[in-house]
C-alpha cells in the first residue's frame, strides 16, 4: 500500500540486504601469504608459525 506519490516510498520499503566484503588476501611471496591472520598488515609474531608448533610435537 503507498501512502504517498513519492518514488522513495517503495525503496524503503524493501528489506535492505547487506553484502560482505570480500577477505583481502596477503600477497603472493609473502610470508604471511596464506595466513588465516592476515587483515592487512604483518602480524608481530607469526601464528601460522606458532600454531605450527602447537601441533603436540613435544
């Protein structure tokens, strides 16, 4: 039902719908090329590194 002649009315009736972005990957030769971690910058320690080691190699 329109309440009015405004062309906006059924715009903002409709559910908005939200995208996500697509995850930025590290660049290739990198290393932290293939890093779960990666959100932009170089981490201080690497995690892939020392998940690596938490593996029960004891």
């Amino acid at each position: 039902m329109k309440f009015t002649n405004s062309p906006y009315e059924t715009m903002m009736q409709q559910v908005p719908r939200y995208e996500r972005p697509e995850p930025v990957k590290a660049p290739e030769g990198s290393r932290c090329h293939g890093c779960p971690y990666w959100r932009g910058i170089g981490c201080v320690a690497c995690y892939r590194e020392l998940l690596k080691g938490a593996g029960g190699g004891r």
